[in-house]
C-alpha cells in the first residue's frame, strides 16, 4: 500500500523536502558574502553558478533530514504531513534524489565556481545532513548549538565563490549566523515542547525545562546583538548597517525578554518567526550599507 501511495508522488514534494523557505534564506546569506567579498560587481556567471549549486547541495542534505526523521516526523502534528513522513515519497525515490541534485550541484560548484566552494558545500553536506542529521539531533540538548555550525557556513559559500579563499569576514558572517541559530530553534522548540518530547528528540526544553531554555535564549540573544557589531568594528560596514542592527537587535532583545517574563503564551513563535525576519533584513542592511559604502569612496576620490 505504502509503494501505491509512493508511486502518486508529484513535483511538489520533491520540492518540499528540498525545505525551499530555508534554502532561499541560505540563499540570501550566501548572495551577500558574495557582494560584500569585492569592493566591485561579481560577475553574473558566479552569481548564477553559485547559487544553484549552494541551493542543490542544501537542498539534497535537507531530502536526507526528510529521510532520517520520517519516524520522528510521523510522530508530530507539525511535521506528520510530510512526503516521506506521510508514504507519498518511498524512502528509495527519496535517496536517489537526494544523489542526483547533491552531485549536480558539486559538479556545477567544482567546475563553474572553484573547488573551495564545492569542497565546503561538501563538509557542510556531511556535518548537517549525516552528523546533526544521524547523530547530535539524539544526542545532545547542545545538538542546535553544535550543529548550528554547519547550517552558519552559506555567506562563507558566497565569500570564498568570489574570492576563492577563506578570509576573515566571511567567518565573522558565519559568526553571526551560528550565534543566531540557538534563539531561532529554542523559541520554535519551546512552542513545540510536547512534540519533541514525544518523538525522543532531546531539544533543550525537553531535558533542562522552559525556564532553563528562556534564559539561555536572552543570553544568546545578547551574544548575537554584540556580534552582529563586529562588521563595522573592523571596518567591514558602516553606519547604515550599524542602525539597521541596532534596531533589529533591539526587537530580538523585546521578545527575549518577553519569552523570559513568560506572560504570553504565543510568544515562542511570534520569536521564531520575527527571527527569521531579523536574518534576512540584517543581511539586507550589510549588502545596502556595502554598496553606500563604495558609492560614498567613489565621490570622495
């Protein structure tokens, strides 16, 4: 029955475990370490190129989370619906395509970016898609944090696509993004608290408790709002970008504290989702800083 219902699999999902919302923000990330790896353009072919590999390779490790979490998945309301949770993609149909568009796009990032780029994209695949995937999501509370590492990595993809070698804003950029990802997951895992615990997943509300988790998310919070000053402390962004994460910080900081006071019980996911927001636009505020940055020196020259 389950090979029936396999078989009436459609391009939608297909493209629903290749996870698109999260891949186009990894997207958005890795366009802008492009931009801001050159005081100049970056040449279409590169933007182009770039892109659909990054996109292909995070799009397979994400076909291979559907795959390892379908029993996990098939347990939660939130997520029971899913191709390979639900029987629609049959778990061979799932692995073949998650091969074909994972070796795609290390073809196309080998020979049309440069092997740096394609090599990371590789150990990014390895640590997201087998070690988080397989290993740290059972093993640990600290499987976000430590596993947050690989989820970080795509602005150092754009970076070192232009520039071909790994340098110090690229990782500042990873920085931000790895301090980012413990308040984006906890607020999500707060509100889906029950669901983890039923599934044997040991996120950090489950085995330390709500209050434990709320704390832990304003500390981190703290450490992303002082890390996302970095860029204009070295010289990387301006006064632009430093509002813009002024601001943006201080309504992460709003829902942190909300989330600690404990007073509303819709606000874990009014925090998740206002995270997602607060990346892309301080990601928008480097790349519009950037580009203020070049246009100011060209007048002064």
């Amino acid at each position: 029955m389950s090979e029936l219902v396999a078989a009436r699999a459609g391009w939608r999902d297909f493209y629903e475990m290749c996870k698109p919302r999260v891949v186009l923000l990894m997207l958005l990330c890795a366009l802008v370490g492009m931009f801001l790896a050159t005081p100049g353009m970056v040449a279409l072919e590169t933007i182009v190129f770039g892109l659909v590999g990054i996109g292909l390779v995070a799009g397979s490790a994400a076909v291979v989370n559907h795959l390892a979490d379908a029993h996990i998945d098939a347990r939660m309301a939130r997520t029971q619906h899913r191709p390979v949770a639900s029987g629609r993609v049959s778990t061979v149909q799932g692995v073949v395509f998650s091969a074909t568009i994972g070796i795609v796009g290390m073809v196309i990032l080998w020979f049309a970016v440069n092997p740096l780029t394609a090599w990371l994209n590789l150990a990014s695949w390895v640590g997201y898609g087998l070690i988080y995937t397989f290993f740290l999501k059972r093993a640990t509370p600290q499987n976000i944090v430590i596993g947050g590492l690989f989820g970080a990595a795509p602005p150092l993809f754009g970076w070192t696509a232009v520039t071909n070698s790994v340098d110090a804003g690229g990782l500042l950029l990873v920085l931000i993004i790895f301090a980012w990802t413990p308040p984006h997951f906890w607020a999500l895992a707060l509100d889906r608290k029950e669901e983890y615990a039923e599934a044997g997943v040991p996120m950090l509300p489950v085995t330390h408790g709500d209050s434990y988790t709320r704390l832990h998310i304003l500390l981190y919070t703290v450490i992303l709002v002082l890390s996302t000053v970095l860029p204009v402390l070295i010289g990387m962004s301006g006064l632009i970008y430093l509002a813009g994460a002024i601001v943006l910080g201080g309504g992460f900081m709003y829902w942190a504290v909300v989330l600690l006071r404990n007073n509303n019980p819709a606000a874990p996911m009014q925090t998740f989702r206002y995270s997602i927001l607060y990346l892309g636009l301080l990601f928008a505020f480097l790349l519009v800083d950037h580009y203020a940055l070049i246009s100011l020196s060209s007048l002064l020259a």
